[in-house]
C-alpha cells in the first residue's frame, strides 16, 4: 500500500494485539484481539487519520507503535527498521523520534513540575545540551506552540486546557521528532480552542515537516486535516484511503454507518441514518483495492 | 400561547473566598410547551448551572440570587422545599451525560425506574415493576423483560442513558432537561438517543431544554437556540436563523471556526481563552476576542438588541441608530 518510489515513514505490518481475559474465576481465559491484522503506511509529512468508535482499537494501535503496549505479532517499519526488532536501548533511542500526545491535558501533565521543567524532561532524559542549552531550547518550544515564556515556572494547574495541550505538545517536539502520535489530541478541549490547536497542528507540521497519525473520533475534524484515512471497527481496519474519496465515496457499509450518524451543523441537511448491522462483520473479509489506494473490506 | 417554562433575569453566583461571581447573570428564556431550546455554550458559560438553577439544585457556595422562574404560572424560586420535590421528576426531569456514574451500580434498573414512580405515589409496587418494563420497551431497549433485571454495569454506555431518559420520563413530566445527554457517548449511539429523545419528545408531548456544545447536535434536534457566553445569554434565535444568520460575532465565530468548508486549510479560529468569571471586563465579555470590537464595547455590558423577528442579540454592533426610534 506504500506510495510508489520512495520508503514510507512508518510501515505498520499485520499488527495485532492480544489481550488475555477472564470473566470470572473459574471461567477459562478467553482471548480478545483489541487489534487484528492492521497494516497501513504513512508518507513522510503526511497526515494519516485512525478514526474509530471506542473499542474499535485505534488508541492501542497508536501505543503498540511506540511500543508503550508490546504487540503481539506484527512488524512496525520506522525509517526502515523494524521497531518490533530493537533492544531496549534501541528502542529508548528510537522514541526521540516518535512521540505521542495525549488527549486529555489534565491528567497527561504531571501537576507537581513546572512547565518548564515538563518541556525540559525529554532533553534531560535523553542528555540534550547543557543547562544553558536546554533552557533557551525550552524558551524556543514555547514560542513554537504560541505559549507566553512568561509563564515558563507556572504549574500546570495555572493553565487553561488549550495551554495545557500546548505544553504537552512543546513536550512532545522538545527532540526534534519526526513521527507524533496524536491520540485525540483536541477532543477534551472547547470549541472555541479547538480550532486554535489544530491551526497549530498544521502550522507546526509545514515548518518542522512532521508526519501524524492522527486518532479521533471527529469525523469532521479527520476529514479536514488528514490525507489519508482508515476506519476501524473491533480492531480490524474495514476501509482506508485518500480521505477526499472515503467521505464522498465510502465503500464499507460501516464508513457509510459512520458518516451517517455525524450530526450535520445545518438545521436543512437530510438526515438518513444507517443503522449498523452484524452481519457486515461476519464472516470479516480481507481488505480488497476498490480503486487505486482505496481499500475496503467488501 | 402560555410558556411552559419563562425564566426571567435568572441570576445565580457562586461565594468564592466571600465575592459573589455570577455564573449565571440575568438570564432570561422561555420555552413552549412542545418546543425544544438548544442551550449552547462552552465551559464556564453557565449553561449547566441554568440548568441545575431551573431545579433549584445548585449546590453551596452557589445560589439563586435573584431573578423568577415561572413554570406552569407557579414561580418555582416561591416553592417550599417540599413541593418542589414534587415538582423535580415528576413534572421537570433531568438527565446528564454521565450515564457511567448516573445510576446506582447496587440497585437493577428496574428498582430505579420503580423508585421514581414510588417516590411520587404514581404506582404501586407490583404497578411499577409493570411500568419499568413498558417504558424500557418505549426507550427500545432490547429485550426489556429480561433486562428490568440488569445492574448497571451490564448494559453499555447507550444502554445506560435509555434507562436515564425512562426514569425521566416516568412519571410523565411536561419539561425534560437534558444536560449534554450525548457527549460521553460514540457517534452511532449518539445519533441513535438523539433520534429516541425527539419520538420521545412528540410520544409524550415533551418540552424539552437540551444543553450542549455540539452545534450539529442543536441543528438537529433544536427549533430554539439560545447562546451563551461568560454567564450571559448573548443570542437567542430559531435555529434556521442561527444558523443561516447568526448576529452576534461571537456566534458567527463559532460557526465559522468548524472545520468542514475547505480541508487542509486554517480554521478560522476565535482567538483568546473563555474569560475567567471573577475578572471579567468591564464591557462586553467577549470584547477582547472579538474581532469586531470598538470602542463603546469596553464601557459598559451590551444590553440585548432585537435584529430580527423573534431574534436578539447582545452586541452593540447591533444598538438602534440615532434617529431611528
């Protein structure tokens, strides 16, 4: 599915995510897939969008990328080496360049460190710089993602949401990655603020050339900033393609489900729900190419 | 016609460190019997203690400190704690957007349907038990003979707000509150209990004042919109005319911030951050985000002008010219 030519950035292979269960005591342990045979690729400075209702496994595909959740079988290609693959020591290094931001500003901050010193621990971490280095990076983070170096020694508690994702995404910038896993990184925060951060999504991804997966559950807000899109559906990928052709020709009765079910800021729009059936689902099908880079499970 | 529900300069402030900040200042609505208010707004702008000020459920440090709320011709700020208990669940209703911590986790859903009825002496016991399954069944809860039965923890999140909206409406009240019924919930199930709560809506001859932030939500479900802002309402409208004219700018700004016109491009953003309610400026709220302001929004709050039939709007933009009148 990679794009012709060239590698692409971040090559997911038939990842899949085991968890062990058990509903009782003395039930035997079941298995569950949160994620089953994903594969999909992300062009350097693309933005690709993993949407899916809760459960569907879009958030543990993102943590078994950076390996935060060790997958259970699959390969994840990074600048063309298997992430699966790496030593511990491997792996530490490799994490400069991918980096995750999370989607609620209120718990992913740690309330008892400075902002500055949020922004500052990944250089510490890694051995960036000397003191004075680290500190005028920091400065620069923070005029990077429009936050006041005035307020470089506040807590997080003295910020509102749309500033707390600003230090989170400061963090996340602080080594110069090239991969940011954005795990709804808007969803917790106002209307009026949202469309602030994602501006700044995208202006940060033109200047430093950074690459997205982009998790969400707005369809809206997908359609708006991703090139390319995948669905998910209890842990399987049921469509992905150019985003443009998912929403205006979407294949998978489920996409057409989904997009349905958007509430339309029109008062006039027609309104024709499609209610999701089982039988999409069994038995699952294979991924198969409608059009050229248009995959669907049909 | 007589409005259902006229509330008129509600204001109700919060005692922080001995200052009184108003959450909610001066508001005024009504709603008519059969009509749905969309109350949008973002964090912090009282749209939720409205709510809760309608029930008389704000909690100290905050209360009602002035202001009426007629509900059938009664002022409900008048009542005796007694009879508005009579009043809550049996006539108004409420329901949230947590349906994970909403229902008690120790009682079946069945229990508390009953217990609604009971409280308010509409059923008798083995009525009542009679009653759970007939309104599980108008929520559409599959198999609702067997999951009368259920606990809470073994219906899912879309399972959970059904049961809510059959405990609100068991004891048949004339105004449903629903304070972002479907925020916590996914994009299908969302679409599923919007669609319940409007059969709902004309089943049961409901009025209902539905609370959220999701402009495609009010376009949906709404016929009235009223927008609040900083603990004001700033632009009350029909929703058509909302949406296709909206007058005040801190509405247009939110109209125009979605994404949806041209993708990749920048959204148009309202910059700054929602004011703080104890510092706000002296003039307009909105003022230092907006991008029409001038000089007469620092002097004073904008009082509400009329710009259209049965639509008003809190911004001087909008004050009659001289001569006019």
């Amino acid at each position: 599915m990679a794009s012709a030519g060239d590698v692409p950035l971040l090559d997911v292979r038939h990842l899949t995510k085991e968890f062990q269960q058990r509903h009782g005591l003395w039930q035997p342990r079941a298995v569950m897939r949160a994620v089953h045979d994903v594969s999909f690729t992300i062009d350097e400075g693309q933005t690709f969008g993993l949407v899916g209702e809760s459960g569907s496994g879009k958030t543990t595909t993102g943590r078994c990328i950076l390996r935060l959740i060790e997958p259970t079988s699959g390969e994840v290609w990074f600048r063309g080496e298997n992430v699966l693959g790496y030593s511990r020591e491997q792996l530490r290094r490799a994490r400069r360049h991918m980096q995750i931001v999370f989607q609620d500003p209120y718990s992913s901050l740690n309330p008892r460190m400075r902002a500055r010193q949020i922004v500052e621990e990944p250089l510490v971490i890694h051995k960036q710089g000397s003191r004075q280095q680290r500190r005028d990076r920091v400065a620069e983070l923070f005029g990077l993602v429009g936050l006041d170096p005035m307020h470089l020694e506040r807590y997080p508690h003295q910020f509102s949401g749309g500033q707390r994702q600003r230090i989170g995404l400061a963090r996340a910038l602080a080594l110069n990655p090239s991969l940011i896993i954005a795990d709804e990184p808007v969803s917790a925060l106002d209307v009026s603020i949202q469309a602030q951060v994602v501006n700044l999504l995208m202006d940060l991804q033109q200047r430093l050339r950074l690459t997205y997966l982009f998790i969400a559950h707005d369809l809206r807000l997908v359609e708006h900033i991703c090139a390319r899109v995948a669905v998910m559906y209890r842990g399987r990928i049921v469509e992905l393609g150019p985003t443009a052709r998912l929403f205006t020709a979407p294949q998978h009765p489920y996409t057409r489900a989904l997009l349905s079910a958007v509430p339309v800021p029109d008062p006039d729009a027609v309104r024709r729900r499609i209610p999701i059936q089982e039988e999409w689902f069994e038995p699952a099908l294979p991924l198969r190419e409608v059009t050229p880079g248009h995959w669907a499970a049909v | 016609m007589t409005a259902l529900l006229s509330v008129r300069h509600l204001t109700t402030a919060f005692d922080i460190g001995g200052r009184l900040i108003p959450a909610v200042n001066d508001v005024s609505f009504d709603l008519q019997p059969g009509e749905t208010l969309g109350l949008v707004g973002e964090s912090g702008s009282g749209k939720s203690v409205t709510a809760l000020s309608i029930l008389r459920l704000v909690q100290l440090p905050g209360r009602i400190t002035g202001g009426s709320i007629l509900f059938r011709s009664r002022d409900l700020l008048t009542l005796s704690e007694a009879a508005m208990r009579r009043v809550r669940g049996a006539e108004i209703s409420l329901i949230f957007q947590e349906p994970m911590t909403a229902l008690n986790p120790v009682f079946t859903v069945g229990d508390q349907i009953a217990e609604a009825l009971l409280v308010h002496g509409k059923a008798t016991r083995s009525e009542a038990r009679q009653r759970a399954v007939e309104l599980l069944e108008a929520v559409r809860l599959p198999d609702p003979a067997r999951r009368v039965r259920d606990y809470p923890h073994q219906l899912s999140g879309g399972m959970r707000q059904r049961v809510l909206i059959a405990i609100a409406l068991a004891c048949q009240p004339a105004l449903l509150i629903a304070d972002e019924p479907t925020t916590a919930l996914d994009v299908t199930i969302q679409a599923e209990i919007l669609d319940l709560l409007r059969e709902m809506k004309a089943r049961f001859h409901l009025s209902l004042l539905l609370i959220t932030h999701d402009l495609g939500v009010v376009a949906e479900t709404a016929d009235r919109v009223a927008v609040m802002y900083a603990g004001r309402i700033v632009e009350e409208a029909p929703v058509r005319e909302i949406f296709r004219a909206p007058k005040h700018p801190y509405t247009q700004g939110l109209l125009t911030s979605m994404p949806g016109v041209t993708p990749g491009t920048r959204l148009r953003a309202i910059e700054g951050t929602v004011p703080d309610l104890s510092a706000l400026p002296r003039g307009c709220a909105f003022g230092p985000r907006c991008p029409d302001h001038f000089e007469l929004c620092d002097t004073a709050p904008p009082p509400l002008y009329d710009v259209g039939a049965d639509h008003c709007a809190r911004c001087y933009l909008h004050r009659p010219h001289e001569g006019d009148r």
